[in-house]
C-alpha cells in the first residue's frame, strides 16, 4: 500500500501544520475548483466540449455535418477519404473520438495502440502527400488533422478522457462545484505547501510520483461508477481528479 500524500508530506515537511484558518481552505477551494471552462456541455448536437481553455473540436468544421456522400462523386464516403475517388472529406462531427482511431467506446484503452493509429492518421495528412489535392481539400486535410490530433489529446489523459465519456453518454461535469470534504481539502493544501516548499527535483518527482498514485486510484474508481451507470459518483470521482490533475502541473511547472 502506498503511504498516503499526506503522510509523506508530514515525513517530508514535520512543520506543515494542519491548524490552518477556514479561510486558508476557502482558498483552496477556490484555486482547486474546477476551471469554468473545463466543460461546457449543450444538448444540440454542435455543442462543444472545453477543458482547461482549449476547445475540444475544429473551429472551422464546428458546427458542420457533411452529408452521407462524397462531396466529389457522391458515393458514401468514409471519415478521412472517399473510397471511390479518394478525395478529401470534411470534418465530420458525428464521429466521435473513439471512432475516429477505431477504438471501442470505453474508458479504459491502450496507450501504445492510441498513439500508433494517431501516427498513421498524420502521416496520411502529412502536406508532402496532400500537397498536389485542390485547396478545398488541403483545407479538409488542415481540418482533419487538427481534429485527429485534439482527439489524441483528449484520449490520452485521464482526466480529460473521463470528461469527454461522460460527455458522450450525456452527462455534464458540474464545474462551478467545489468540494467540501475536510480531510481532501487539507491533504490538497498541505500538498500544494509541499510542491512550494520542495526544493529539488527528487522531491518534486516523490511528490509527483504519490500524486499520481491517486490520480491512478480515482481513476479506477471513476470506471467503476461509469461502468455500473452510477454517473453522479463517477462525477465526484472526476472532480477528485482534476485536483490531482492541478496539483500534477504544478509540479511539472516547477521541474
């Protein structure tokens, strides 16, 4: 079993003391809450998912649903290239990010498979092999590719992955909600005191190295509300996460 953060912060740090005012934890609240542009989340099909100020889709394809067919010859056409003629297709936003790498719509996946099939994509949409397609379509290919890649990004992070699944299923991630359990908020505040007080890198990576462990077990915790359908605990689960998750890029800013 992994020693709690906690734990390791007091061996670490014996003068972090845990009689800290009301206000010091409101504060924390208050840096840890979830961003308000982490997720905005719209009924209508065109709605777009933000996290941490990114947007989660093609600014230029938003919007936009090609129809069934070719633009080129009108047979029905796949999601990068048509099959009859080979021509560029626009983004198709009815495609998710799973099907997209051809991935089963789940929330566990395998890394190394993720970023093999994202490879093959960009090479597909490299310029050296579009260079000689019309306009119209090297602008399809800038299109794709940026959604190929935001896809890749949003898949490979826990956090972000858990997000755009619920997203899917319908479920929107309250972000104006902080939380109020005393025991997470102080083990948050003396971490975040730990990360400002740590002055090497060992320090910081033991530190990051326990940060992750908890990230790993919200995770796994979030999969198994998801899976079960219990959508509010899997809520919870990633909120815990994105602590985790704020806690983990500080860390690295100070790497």
């Amino acid at each position: 079993m992994v020693a709690s953060i906690s734990t390791l912060i007091r061996r670490t740090y014996p003068s972090t003391s845990r009689c800290n005012s009301l206000a010091t934890i409101a504060a924390i609240q208050s840096q840890f809450q979830l961003p308000r542009e982490s997720l905005q989340h719209h009924s209508s099909a065109e709605g777009r998912l933000r996290f941490s100020g990114r947007v989660f889709c093609s600014e230029s394809g938003a919007g936009k649903r090609r129809s069934s067919g070719c633009w080129n010859c009108g047979e029905k056409a796949a999601f990068l290239f048509c099959n009859s003629c080979r021509s560029i297709q626009p983004v198709d936003d009815s495609v998710d990010y799973f099907q997209i790498f051809g991935l089963e719509k789940k929330y566990e996946l395998d890394p190394g498979s993720l970023e093999g099939k994202y490879k093959d994509w960009q090479k597909k949409l490299h310029p050296d092999l579009v260079h000689n397609k019309s306009q119209k379509e090297r602008d399809y290919a800038a299109e794709q590719s940026a959604k190929v890649t935001e896809a890749c990004r949003t898949l490979t992070k826990r956090l972000s992955r858990a997000m755009y699944i619920m997203k899917l299923n319908g479920v929107n991630v309250n972000e104006e909600e902080t939380i109020t359990d005393p025991t997470l908020l102080m083990e948050i505040m003396e971490l975040r005191e730990a990360i400002s007080e740590a002055d090497d890198s060992t320090a910081l990576n033991q530190i990051r190295s326990q940060v992750q462990e908890k990230l790993k077990q919200w995770s796994d915790s979030f999969v198994e509300a998801f899976e079960s359908q219990r959508f509010d605990e899997a809520v919870k689960c990633i909120q815990r996460m994105t602590y985790y998750e704020r806690a983990c890029e500080e860390i690295v800013k100070k790497l």
